[in-house]
C-alpha cells in the first residue's frame, strides 16, 4: 500500500513538469467551480418553480409566452432605481394569479402608478439591485434598509405627494396628528421646499393663567391632562407630585391681569335651576358650539367636533369672571385665539355660563391640597417649566421661547440605523425604533425630555407613517415628481368686511384664497355661486344645507348692517374667473326647459339619490338638499356645476357627469324654477 | 620539438580558474569534458516549472478563499456619517495606532519617512554589511550604552504612554542582554543570541513592534479607537 | 497519447516553431540556455541557478510568490475594468452588479481583494527574508533599494485600489489615510490636494485613484519588477550563502 502511495507520489508530482501537470488539472477543477456555480443561483430555482406553478392552468401557454428568464430589471437612471425584483417577483403583472400561488408569484394590486414608472424599491425599500433573497429583503452591512413592512407602506406614497391623498387615510392620519399633538413644535419638520410644518393645536398662552383657573386645576391637569379631557392633546410630562406642585406655583406666580377693565359677569341661573339650565343647553346647541367643541353626554359619548377644547369638565376648571368675558369676546384674553367673537346678548351668555359651570367633576380636584407656594418652590417651577420646554407650546412670562428644543425629525425616514441605539431585545428596523420611541420615550432613558402620549395602535402605526415618509430623498427626487404642499397663504381681506371677518374668525373654518380651515366650504369662489339675499339671510341666521350633518355655521347675531357688508365683499370679491356668475338669466328659461330637466333630474340622472328636492318623496341623504336651490344659487353657477363640478369645487363628493349643454341647461331651468313654500323657515 | 614548454597542460571545466580551456589530444587520451555540475541547474526547464508550481499553489490557495469567503463590501459612501472607528486598510493600522499616541507629525510622517529611509540606506551602512555578533567586542561599554538608549526612549515612550511599543522593546533589550553574557556552559540558544549582530536585534525589534501595533490596530480597536476585544470589533 | 507527445515534437522541429523559438528543441544545456537567452520575458533571468537557490528553505520562494501575485492581480483587475466606471456613485453600483449579475463576478473580486492582500504580507515577507539571510549585501545593494521602492508601490497600489469600490470601508479609510499626508509639515494640505484631487475624498479623487491604481503605478510597478530581476542575474545570481560561489 505504502509502495502505491509512493509510485502515485511519484507519477503525479514526482518531477517538477508532472507536478505542473497535475497542478494543472487541480486548478483546472477548482476554476470550473466558479462558472458552475452561477447554475445554483437563487432566481433560477424560483423561475423554474413559477414554470412549474403554471404548467398545468388553463391560461399556462399565454404566462408561458409571457415570462422571460433571466435576470429581470427596471432600470431608471434619473431615479437611480435599479430594481431587479421582478427576476424572482416574476407575475407581478398576472392579474389571473392573484390569491394562487405563494411569494414571490403573486400578482401586485392595483395602483395609480404604473409598475415601470418607479420601480419597486422607491416604495418598498430594501435592496433592489440584488438578486438573493436575503440581500433583497433584509438589511445588510452593505444596505441599510430592509424591505417595509406593508402596514406602512403609505409613508412611500408622502416622500412625493406632500398634498393629502384619499388614497392614504394613514399617511393623512399620521400627518395631522404631527401637527395636531404638539410634535412638531418641539421637532421641526421641514418640506424641501423650506417650508416648516406649523401646528394646529393652538397651544393657550398662560400669561394671564391665573385669571382663568386655579392653581388646584393647573396642579391636576400637568399631573395628568388626560384625566380632565381624555381628547387633551397635551401629553403627560410623567411629573412627580413635588414638581407639579412647583411647576403650578411658577405658573400663577408669573401670570399677570389681562385686561384693566372690571368685567360685569351677567346674572347666572342658580345649579339647581333645571329650566334655566335647559334654556342654557339650547342656547349652547343653537349656537352651534359643538361644531367645535365636544362633551360627553350621558351615555358617555363625546360629541362635537375637536376644533377647540373639550369642555366635559369645563365647571372644574374656569372662573365665572374669565369665563363671561370670554364668550363675550375671547379676543379680550387670547388676541390669536381661533374662537369667533359671537354677538352674545348678557341674558344668552348667562345662560351659556349657568350651562357650562354645571359641567363639573367633583373627583378631578378631591384629592388635590396645596399650601401656599414658597419663593423656592416658585424658583425650582421656573427652572423646570425651562426644562421640560413648556415654554416651546406655551407663551410665559420670564420664559423666552425655545427653539429647536428637540432633535430635527425633517429625515428621520432616512435615519441610518448605525446611528440609533435600540433597546436590548427589540427588531433592528427604522419602524420599531420609531414606533417605540412613540409608544413610551423614556423607556430609552428617564431623563429623556419626550413626554409620554395616550395613543392607540392605530395612532402609532399612523404617526410612524408619516414619519417614514420624512425622509431626505425629497431632495434628490426630480422637481418634477415633487407634489408640494400648497404654498401656505397669508391672504387678509382688506377694509371693513375684512375686519368682520377677522372678528368672526371666519378662517377658523373656512379656507379662501388658499388661506383658512377645512372644517367649512371653501368661499373663494362663493361670490359666483349664491344670490345676495339668500346670503344675507344666511348669515343673519344660517341652517343646515345638508341634511346628514349635525354641524353648521354658527349664529353669530349679526347686526343687519354687519350681514350686507360681508355679503356685498363676497358677492364683489370672490368670484371665479372661469365665468360670469350673471351669464345665464333665470327668466330666459322656458317652462319646456323646466320640464325636460324634471324629466332628466329623475330620470336619466336620478339626482334624487342624493338630493332631497320634495321633502315629502326624496329619501337623498348625500348631497345638500334642493328645495331652496333656486333661491340660494345663481344659474349661471348650478349650469356649470353639473357640467363639471370637480372644476368648481375639488374634491367635491358630487359626480363628475360631463353632461352636455342641452341637459345641463334644462336640469338648471328645472332647479331654478320656483318651488313651493317650504315647510320650515329659513331660519330656525 | 625540442625547445622547452612555457606552459603546463591540464584539464579543467571551471571557468573561473582556467578562463581559457586548450585540450591536448594525444595518442594515448581521448577529449573528456565535463558535461555536468551538480552545483547547477538550468533555468529551463527546472526552475521555470518549480516557479510555475510554486504560483499554482498560491493561485489555487487564493481561488478556494475566494470561493468560500467574499470581499468586505458595506454601504455607499456617505461624507456626512462617519464610522466608529474609521479604519485604515490594515498594513496602515500600525501607523494609525502610532497617531492614537503620538501627534499627526511625528506618527505620521516623521516615523514612516524614518522607516523608510532606514531601509534604504540599510545595504551602505559597514555594520550591516559586516554582520559581526553584538557582543563580540567592546561588550561592557555597550551595555552601557544600550540601557542609557533604552532608558531614553523608555521615558521617551512612557511621556506618550505608548505601552504597546514599550512593552516588547524592553523585552526585545532583555533578550539582547541574555545573549551578552554567555558562560562557558551556556546552552546553544543562549550562543546564537550572543553571536546577533546589531541589524539582526533592530530589525527585529522593528518587525515585532510593527506586527504587534498593527495586531492591536486590526483586532482590539473599537469606537473611538478605544481597547476593545476581538469579538467586540465589528 | 504517446502518439500525441510525437507529433508535438515533430511539431517543435517546423519551421512554424522554429520561426517562434528559436532555440529549437534540444535536449542539451546549450538549448536550453537558448530557449531562456532568447527569449524576451526569460532573458532578465540567468541560464543556470545554483541547486541550492532552489531549495525551499533558501527564499522561501517568496520573491516568485510576489510575482504571481502581481500577475493574478493584473488579469483579475483588467477582467474588473470591464464592469468598472470610476464615476460616483456608479462605481458602488458596479460592485452590486459584480456581485449581482456578472457571472463569477464575485469570485473575480475576492480574487482580486484577497490576491492583493496577499501580496502586500507577500512582499513585506520577502523584506524581512532578504534582510534576515543577508541578501542585500554587495554586490545587491541597489536591488535591495529597487526592492524597498517595489514595497512602497504595492503599498500604494493596494491603498489606490482600497478606494474604488465607493463604500463606506473605502472612503474613510482612504479619508483617515490622506489625513495622515495632510499633517507633513507645511506641504501636507497640498500634497492632500495633489493626491486626492480635492480637498476630501470625492468623484476626482476616484478618478485619479484609478488612474494610479490601473495604468500608472502598475507600469511602474512593471518596470521596477524587470529591473529587479535583471539585477538578480547582474549581481551574480540569487543568493545562496555558499561561501564558494561569492
């Protein structure tokens, strides 16, 4: 044996021309290994596992003809986008095998965009150049980003589009809350086109805090604000008894009068004047207040809308004297408050003040005593009132306004992960950094400045969406694929209409020219759309147009004179200029005309699903009611809407019927005609 | 033929000794040359083909690394994130843990400019060509002379706490010095360090000091260049 | 197979071969000091080499390893250049391409990487070999200068080539490596700016990287690698340490 080893020895690297030869051969082998392996590459397994998934089907030939093997690539250089996804994904594009296959055959749902235009990874992440599925999918040290989980893969859709989609309730959700729960006064955010995202919390100065509550309910509330209103947005600052304490005794300690003039509070009902409180209730309910504030009622369920606080609680917090003066005219206390200056008579804000102060909750300030506040005590609030960046929200006295006071999150979708510190045990991903940091801040460290939010699932998954979408790739992306927000608007209407509408705070819920809210109908355009008088009576005392909405304009017990101003503006100043409101008589129509247009408004069109034009048959729930519309709108305005409404009003729920002249003139002849009387007055 | 020879006939192959070779042919011998020298071998094929052997073996040992064990390859380059710790390409290591000690002139220009011109000029110094053993002359005096060095830079390094080069010099001086007093029944090892030249102990020293600060630079820095262990290295 | 080994060298004797090699195919000494005089790559080399230098233990063969380094770096990296563009950012993404979609593409890169390391410990080997057998004795002294010059390039060659894959590793280890230059005293910024093109890493100092990295310094690596071994012949031979022969 030992001899055979040898002579084998011997024959292959005995002389130094056998052991080439032989080394030769050895290499030879070890070097064919490396084009072999190219035969064990992962996407062909997958491709020839797709042929056999559809071998068998019906539609087998036309996929067959379909696939192309070999490695498969969107190549978009101006995007950088070099995505071979589709090697393997390869039935993105086969509707048929939706639900059939496993991954990576399935088809992809639909989507505005075409599949080709972006690529995969612009919206999925991971690694698109790769073409294993490890690489693909997961981060690596040579990729960051690993593939998004689906739940918030709207936050793909905001590194473009920075106007609201209604593709994207998430994405909308997530971006409204960063501006509505204070985050972004704290951390800015800021689009590519510099433009900062603002809040839309209104944050109360408490410059004047102690004319408006005690020191008891500042004391509970920083404590735990969620425990007064559970839709307060302020977050709880997790402070210890001794710090609230402090905190509250700086708060009165620095809080000056607001106004000089002795305010006459008006007489209020007795509490146990059931009659008087009713009468309080509606007058609270007719003037509309629920538009923007909620209250629990009864049964515990809050009702009314979120523009300005809730006010469940509102006996427990607010002096009667604050109070009166404030619904007489908030301006008085907070000059940029976003309240409208209601024209309340003494006797109705009375009546809303008997109302309001039996909101009461008699636990809320059970267990809070305090004893009068001591000037170390008054120092120690101050110092912390500067730490815990109260001052970031709120305007102070002594406390100047701080700025940047928490980390820049403008690219925090692109954050790299080698500059995160994640806690022990949790996923090494952007989103469940995010959302812990969301979820409870200070468990990454008790000193850490975050407070701590009271949000649902739901609202963390939203809010990591929009914050993912934050990412620095807007900068990079061509102009333009840019959707920019719209240049926000700085428009003040000018003179004594101006003025007016300032004081009614019109903006709080109405947007024109660009500026405003969007609770109301936009009025940009409301010049061209109404006649005088049904405006003038609108605003003296306005009613619901839409059947289905609890919510409408409130009363604001405009003077004659104060309701023909504002009208006269409107009319003149806000018209489109598409058209000429009075291009189209009323009289010019025929009684033929009306009739066609019955005959379409029933029946070809059945606007009647949606409109209610005969109170006693019309079941329309949807759109504003009809019976008034010949007197509220001009014709020139409803030809034109049912032409094409969404050119009128974007986004409007009202169908797109590009019907043609002859319909739309006979359906606006049938709506202008008078109607008869209705049942209810104008006003209520 | 009768007036006396001025020469001598012999035979010889060595070309060096006998530059010119004249064979006599008589009668009674026949033409012998040597045809062979053990002392050599022809460059081809012999030394063609062991070079070629040699190179497949490297090729094959780097073609199996390479099959099982793939380039380093991280993310794009990106100006605005630095890595913790920024590395140098390894045989770079040794210089960038000088710099940890010492300021950016002397760890990085002075000392490597030094090495440089050391080597170079290695072949023209008489004391590395001589090559004779340290202690064979003058010993008492060198000794002398060699602590008084080694003090110096011992301070010298101590200033800068560069333990990592103090450390193996003095041990690399303490072997010298266990080389400089051989009795007459040292052992074989003990008589070899005695008979080291002077280049053969700097030589080594650098080489040890070198490997070893390059060690430390590749395996036990982490963030901030601070000691860590192997494992914690990324 | 025998019948193969026959008309091969038959082969040798036309004069198609004989037009190529001109030292023709005979088995003894002169030939085949032909076939080494009479070749252009094998002329630098000598005809005979003592035994001895061919034993393991001699040089380690380290010197021929260096060069089969070099040789394995210039087809892998000539094969590289073909997938290659020293544009930023496109030269990171040829290296996901390599890895990606070229056949054996990653195996030509860890070829390449891993061969290069090998050379830069391979010289550093040979230094301290020669140093250590005292090789660098006259009459070799300049080859000794010729070898420190050859480290320096490999040095700068394996730090060139650092750079061209644009990743993170590549980047700042070429951003700490230039820091170093910018400390020489008064020079050093401009020397930084000579080297990298710019005042930091960027597109230039990739471009000029690569420059160095695949014409430059390999020619003149070329040429000091011939100059080298002419010089072995030149200086009597590789050194065996038989007194005999010096």
């Amino acid at each position: 044996m030992r001899e055979r080893i040898r002579s084998a020895y011997h024959t292959l690297f005995g002389a130094s021309a056998r052991a080439f030869g032989t080394l030769s051969v050895v290499l030879l082998v070890v070097l064919a290994v490396v084009p072999a392996r190219d035969h064990l590459r992962e996407w062909l397994h997958y491709q020839n596992e797709y042929l056999n998934l559809i071998r068998n089907r019906s539609d087998g030939l036309s996929l067959a003809r379909r696939f192309q093997g070999g490695v498969q690539q969107i190549w978009l250089p101006e995007l950088g986008v070099v995505d071979r996804c589709a090697t393997c994904h390869i039935a993105l594009k086969e509707a048929s095998l939706a639900g059939v296959g496993p991954q990576p055959f399935l088809p992809h749902p639909p989507i505005p965009h075409s599949l080709t235009e972006f690529g995969c990874v612009m919206c999925h992440r991971g690694q698109g150049a790769a073409t294993t599925v490890e690489e693909a999918h997961r981060s690596t040290l040579a990729w960051e980003q690993p593939i998004l989980p689906a739940r918030y893969i709207e936050s793909s859709c905001g590194e473009c589009h920075e106007r609201p989609l209604t593709g994207t309730p998430q994405l909308g959700a997530g971006r409204a809350m960063l501006a509505r729960y204070g985050c972004v006064h704290c951390h800015k955010l800021t689009s590519p086109e510099s433009r900062t995202v603002a809040g839309t919390d209104d944050p109360p100065p408490l410059k004047h805090i102690a004319a408006k509550t005690t020191r008891e309910w500042i004391f509970a509330w920083i404590k735990n604000p969620q425990a007064y209103a559970a839709t307060a947005t302020m977050p709880n600052f997790q402070l210890s008894d001794d710090d609230a304490r402090d905190i509250s005794a700086f708060l009165i300690g620095q809080s000056t009068p607001y106004t000089t003039e002795a305010i006459k509070v008006p007489p209020v009902p007795a509490t146990d004047d059931a009659a008087a409180l009713q009468q309080g209730s509606s007058t609270y309910g007719e003037s509309f207040c629920a538009s923007c504030h909620a209250m629990q009622n009864a049964a515990g369920l809050l009702v009314g809308g979120d523009l300005g606080p809730e006010l469940t609680r509102i006996g427990s917090k607010v002096r009667p004297e604050w109070l009166a003066e404030w619904i007489r005219d908030p301006k008085t206390y907070d000059p940029d408050t976003r309240m409208p200056h209601f024209r309340f008579e003494a006797k109705d804000i009375g009546l809303i003040m008997g109302f309001l102060e039996s909101k009461t909750d008699s636990d809320f300030l059970a267990n809070v005593h305090l004893s009068a506040a001591t000037p170390s005590q008054i120092t120690h609030g101050k110092q912390l009132v500067v730490e815990r960046g109260c001052a970031v929200c709120h305007d102070i006295n002594g406390v100047a306004h701080q700025e940047n006071f928490a980390p820049d999150l403008t690219a925090v979708g692109s954050l790299p992960l080698s500059k995160i510190i994640f806690l022990p045990g949790m996923p090494h991903t952007l989103p469940d950094y995010i959302a812990a940091k969301i979820r409870k801040p200070r468990s990454f460290g008790n000193a850490l400045k975050m407070p701590q939010f009271t949000l649902s699932d739901a609202q963390v998954d939203a809010l990591v969406t929009a914050l993912l979408a934050q990412t620095s790739r807007g900068k990079t992306l061509p102009p333009a694929l840019r959707i920019p927000a719209p240049e926000p608007s700085t428009y003040q209407p000018a003179g004594r209409a101006g003025q007016l509408m300032n004081d009614l705070r019109c903006f709080s819920c109405h947007t024109i020219n660009g500026r405003g809210g969007d609770m109301a109908p936009d009025l940009s355009w409301e010049g061209t759309s109404v006649q005088r008088s049904w405006l003038v009576k609108f605003l003296k005392a306005p009613n619901t147009l839409r059947p289905a909405l609890i919510r409408r304009m409130p009363k604001f017990n405009l003077s004659d004179e104060e309701a023909n101003v504002l009208a006269d503006y409107i009319l003149t100043v806000y018209q489109t200029p598409a058209f000429d409101r009075d291009q189209i008589g009323a009289s010019k129509f025929t009684s033929g005309d009306a009739a066609h247009g019955k005959d379409l408004y029933y029946g070809k069109y059945a606007c009647n699903s949606c409109h209610i034009l005969d109170p006693n048959k019309d079941k329309g729930y949807i759109g504003p009611t009809l019976t008034q519309v010949g007197l509220r709108l001009n014709a020139a305005w409803i030809f034109r809407w049912l032409k094409n409404a969404q050119a009128l009003r974007p986004g409007s729920l009202e169908l797109n019927w590009n019907m043609n002249d002859d319909d739309a003139r006979a359906i606006t002849a049938f709506l202008m005609q008078p109607k008869a009387p209705p049942q209810q007055g104008a006003s209520k | 033929m009768t007036e006396p020879k001025d020469f001598t006939a012999s035979m010889d192959s060595d070309s060096r000794r006998t530059p010119v070779r004249v064979a006599f042919v008589t009668r009674r011998t026949s033409p012998q040359v040597r045809t062979r020298d053990d002392r050599y071998v022809m460059t081809y094929p012999e030394v063609l083909f062991r070079a070629a052997v040699a190179s497949e073996i490297l090729l094959l040992a780097l073609a199996l690394v390479s099959l099982f064990w793939n380039a380093p390859l991280e993310g794009l380059a990106d100006p605005m994130q630095t890595p913790n710790p920024a590395k140098a390409p390894w045989y770079f290591l040794g210089l960038q843990e000088l710099l940890h000690y010492f300021p950016p002139v002397v760890g990085g220009v002075l000392i490597p400019t030094l090495v440089v011109l050391a080597l170079i000029v290695i072949p023209y110094f008489g004391i590395n060509i001589e090559a004779e053993g340290f202690w064979i002359r003058n010993r008492d005096a060198k000794v002398r002379t060699l602590i008084l060095v080694v003090a110096l830079v011992a301070v010298f390094l101590s200033w800068f706490k560069v333990w990592a080069v103090l450390i193996p010099t003095v041990a690399i001086v303490a072997l010298t010095l266990v080389g400089a007093f051989p009795s007459a029944h040292a052992g074989a090892f003990r008589r070899w360090l005695h008979l080291k030249p002077l280049p053969f102990w700097i030589m080594s020293w650098f080489l040890i000091v070198a490997t070893i600060l390059t060690l430390i630079g590749t395996f036990f820095r982490g963030a901030g260049w601070a000691l860590v262990w192997p494992w914690e290295v990324d | 197979m025998a019948n193969l080994v026959e008309e091969f060298a038959e082969f040798r004797k036309s004069r198609v071969w004989r037009s190529v090699f001109r030292a023709g195919s005979g088995q003894s000494n002169l030939h085949r000091s032909l076939a080494v005089q009479q070749n252009v790559f094998l002329h630098l080399a000598a005809v005979k080499v003592r035994r001895r230098a061919l034993e393991f233990g001699v040089t380690w063969y380290l010197g021929t390893l260096s060069l089969a380094c070099f040789l394995i770096l210039t087809v892998t990296g000539i094969l590289l250049m073909l997938y290659y563009h020293p544009s930023v950012p496109q030269a990171y993404a040829d290296m996901k391409d390599l890895q990606f979609v070229v056949s054996a593409g990653v195996f030509l890169r860890n070829l390449h990487r891993w061969s290069a390391h090998a050379m830069v410990l391979l010289v550093f080997a040979h230094l301290f070999k020669v140093f250590y057998r005292g090789a660098y004795r006259p009459p070799r002294e300049f080859n000794w200068v010729i070898g420190v010059i050859l480290l320096m390039i490999t040095l700068f060659l394996s730090y060139t080539g650092y750079l061209l894959p644009w990743d993170q590793l590549a980047f700042w280890a070429i951003t700490v490596g230039s820091n170093i230059l910018a400390a020489v005293p008064l020079l050093g910024a401009k020397i930084r700016f000579l080297i990298l093109g710019g005042h930091t890493v960027n597109a230039n100092a990739l471009l000029r990287f690569y420059v160095l990295h695949c014409v430059i310094l390999p020619l003149i690596a070329a040429l000091f690698v011939a100059v080298h071994f002419w010089r072995i012949r030149k200086d009597g031979g590789l050194y065996t340490g038989e007194k005999s022969d010096d």
